[in-house]
C-alpha cells in the first residue's frame, strides 16, 4: 500500500467517538449466579461419584465415572471463568475499602476451584461452595 493509502485507511479506521469506561461491559450484568450453579454442579458430581459402586467394571459404571469427572472438571473451572471476570471486572477500590478482605476471598476461592478440578473431595466441594456464597453475598450487598 502507498503511504497516502495508508494514512487514509488509517483515518477510516479511527472512532468517531471515544468512549470511556471503567470495565469492558455495562454494569448491571454481572452476576455470581453462574458460579453458584457451577459450584453446586461440582458438589453434585463428587456426591454422584462417591455412589458409585467401587468395585464395578462394567463398561457403564465406567462411562458414568468418566462423564461425571469430566463434567466436575468442566464446571470448576467455569467457577474460576465467572470468579475471575467479578474480581477483575466488577469488583473496585471502594468495594475493596469496604470488604479488606475481599482479595484474599477470591484468592481462596480460586485455589478451592483448583482443587476441586484435581480432586474428587465432598469437603473441598462443600468448602467450594461456601466461598462462592460468601463472594456472592459480597456482590449483592455492594448493590445495595
């Protein structure tokens, strides 16, 4: 492309507008619901998991242990996914001021997720769950 193209090209390609914003969507979207469902699944695969017969070796049992470590990997990260986007998204200073300890939560949550991915733990499932509550209830009274 000549130099004259390019300048032209480059103009064409310049807002019109600028717009500032603080994150990169509207408020008001943002929700911990879909981490709770993800959390909850998680719980709910460790429980189905733990019922399942130890000892079978048929190809069923087998396919449904498969299925359901896949789906309890699957969603702890999809806890991680929405934790993540409200910590870096949603969540600002003055929510920070207001709840010190609102890094370290997440942190902790975080890591829950992590091994909640790496292991098949009713504990660490249930510990999963309560921290995405607490986070969760954090969110709603900053909407307040």
């Amino acid at each position: 492309m000549h130099p004259k193209e390019l300048d032209v090209f480059a103009r064409l390609l310049k807002p019109a507008v600028i717009a500032h914003a603080h994150c990169d969507i509207p408020c008001g979207i943002y929700d911990p619901t879909p981490a709770k469902i993800a959390a909850d699944t998680v719980a709910k695969m460790v429980e189905k998991i733990g019922q399942l017969d130890k000892g079978a070796t048929d190809l069923t049992t087998r396919g449904n242990f498969v299925r359901m470590i896949s789906v309890k990997e699957q969603h702890a990260e999809i806890v991680k996914k929405e934790l993540q986007i409200l910590w870096s998204d949603y969540f600002k200073p003055e929510h920070v001021e207001k709840f010190p300890k609102l890094h370290d939560t997440f942190w902790k949550a975080l890591k829950l997720a992590s091994k909640n991915k790496q292991n098949v733990d009713a504990q660490a499932a249930s510990d999963l769950q309560a921290a995405v509550k607490e986070i969760s209830d954090i969110f709603y009274a900053t909407k307040k």
